[in-house]
C-alpha cells in the first residue's frame, strides 16, 4: 500500500466534510474514514490498497460538484455519484 497516497485520500475526505454541513451530518470526526458510509476503498493486494475508489452519497441526499482534490486526476480508476 502507498501509505502516503491512502493518507492523502483520508486528508481530503476530512477537508471535505470540514467544509460541507451535509457530509458532517454523515461522517462522525472520530473512527477511521475507512468505515464512514458511501465510501468504497481499495481492497488489501490491490497495488492502490487503502485507497477512495468510489463514493455514493445520492441516496443521502447529498448533490452538487465534489471538491476539487476529490475530483482530481489522482483518483484515477475511482468513481462517483454523489453528483447524481
């Protein structure tokens, strides 16, 4: 696992729900992003273990654009559909 690249992702996951009231309501600060809801991660073995593969947060209600560093080429091979 590139620990560095896992840690960016879980950085980013943070900002965003620092800076989205909806997403707050979702994500409890504490415990590990690797259990918050809608988030799927690379599995162990996988050469981006530990890393965002996808997020689903439609059927939370949460629409609009993700943030930039969610939206960035550096997630390559994710996907999303918080956007609807």
């Amino acid at each position: 696992m590139r620990e560095a690249d896992a840690a960016s992702d879980a950085a980013a996951l943070h900002a965003w729900r620092l800076q989205c009231p909806q997403v707050r309501a979702l994500w409890y600060e504490s415990g590990s992003v690797t259990e918050w809801e809608g988030v799927t991660f690379r599995k162990a073995g996988d050469a981006d273990a530990g890393r965002v593969m996808h997020i689903q947060l439609v059927q939370k209600g949460l629409t609009g654009e993700l943030p930039a560093a969610l939206n960035s080429p550096r997630w390559r091979g994710w996907s999303s559909a918080a956007t609807g």
